[in-house]
C-alpha cells in the first residue's frame, strides 16, 4: 500500500516570503501522479498543482512550483511571493496511473499555512 | 453552472440512527468517490465507483453503504454499526478512472449527538 507522509504540520511564512512544504511518499510503482491541494477555510478542496511521474521536468502554476525527486520519493511544494490568500491546509495525494484497482487518492495528514501580514 | 453538490451542509444525528448524506454531480463524469476527514488527518477513501451500477470498498468502508444506480448520483449511508461517525465527509468525481484531476464537493459536517 501506498503512504503520504508530510512531516510539517504547521508552517509559519511572512507575506511576500517564499516558503516550501515537504512531502514523502512510499511506493512500489514506477508509474504514478502526484499531487497538492488547498483546503482553505471554506474546506473545499482545491487542485493546486499536478505532477505525473514519468515527467522529470518540475510541474510549475504560476507562484506554486514542485521540486520532485523520484528517487527520494520526495515531492515538496514551494510557494512564492506569499499572500493572504494563500493560508489553508495543503495536503499531498498520490494517485497510481496503472487504471486498475482502487483509484482514489491516498493523502497525507496535511501541513496548515499561515501566513503572516 | 456544472459542479458537485453535496447535501445538505450539516447533519446531525441521534446514536444508533441511520443517515444517507447526497452527492451529486452534473458533470457527467463516470467515477466518484467519497472519503472522510477527522481532524489532523488527511483524506480517507470510503467508497468509490467507477462506473454506474458498481462500486467498491475504499480502505474505511465498515459501517458505511452506498449505491450507484444513476450516474450523476453517489449517496453515502452512515449506518449505527459506524462506531465513530463525527466527521466532514467529501464527496468527488472525475471522468473516468484514468482521469487525474478529481473535483470536489464542498462536503457535510456530520454530527452525532
């Protein structure tokens, strides 16, 4: 089975500061995607950036951009020039591309983002 | 304006009473999930469906049941054999199983009082 761990369960950044959420997953396939996504305080869920396996080139949406480290296992979010806007729990998914089988995604237990004016 | 909605927003239930909590998704999207959030954790997969008129375990099914009978609807029932039913429960969709962006509902707060 596959696991998401992220290690930082809050993290603390000042407005217009860069800051970067960690994440580690463990898993037995070569082929997959992964995933973050906010969850701000309204609590839904938000689809922040996407990054399939199979690509070495980091996934990059505008100010949020994703350092993935295959061998490692390792997929970390960095979020530049921080705004207000950008407080809420970030969770790390993965998701395996083979098609078969259980399809949901497997989350980690989230980091909460404040961000300070 | 095509989404998901989950209904209603928040629910209360008596111990030992059954309670069905509605998705539902204009989006023609063939599979749809739901999982369950407790605080300080991340997402869990309760149930999910593929296709219309099947669905399958997700890793916490105990004491929860579904249906698919149509496609744009995946009803969840907490029934009294779930012994800790407090939580916010998420309800999602994609097109189909090889798809990799899911949508989200914007959930319902379940309470047992």
């Amino acid at each position: 089975a596959q696991t998401v761990t992220q290690s930082q369960p809050e993290m603390s950044v000042q407005e217009a500061e860069t800051v970067t959420l960690s994440c580690t997953y463990d898993t037995s396939e070569s082929d997959y995607y992964l995933f973050w996504y906010k969850q701000p305080p309204s609590r839904q869920m938000i689809l922040v950036i996407r990054q399939e396996a199979y690509k070495q080139q980091n996934a990059t949406e505008n100010r949020f951009s994703v350092n993935f480290q295959k061998a490692a296992k390792s997929f970390s979010l960095k979020i530049s020039d921080s705004q207000l806007g950008d407080a809420a729990m970030y969770f790390c998914a993965y998701r395996s591309a083979s098609g078969g089988g259980a399809d949901g995604l497997t989350f980690g237990k989230g980091t909460h983002l404040i961000i300070q004016p | 304006d095509g989404g998901i909605t989950q209904s209603p927003k928040y629910l209360f239930r008596k111990e030992g009473q059954n309670v069905t909590l509605s998705c539902e998704q204009n989006l023609n999207h063939d599979a749809m999930y739901w999982y369950r959030q407790d605080p300080g954790q991340g997402l869990r997969l309760i149930y999910y469906s593929q296709i219309v008129n099947d669905f399958q375990k997700g890793d916490i099914a105990e004491g929860y049941s579904v249906s698919r009978e149509k496609k744009e609807s995946f009803p969840l029932t907490v029934t009294s054999a779930q012994k800790n039913p407090t939580a916010f429960y998420l309800c999602a969709s994609k097109l189909d199983r090889w798809s990799t962006e899911a949508f989200f509902g914007q959930g319902t707060r379940l309470t047992v009082v």
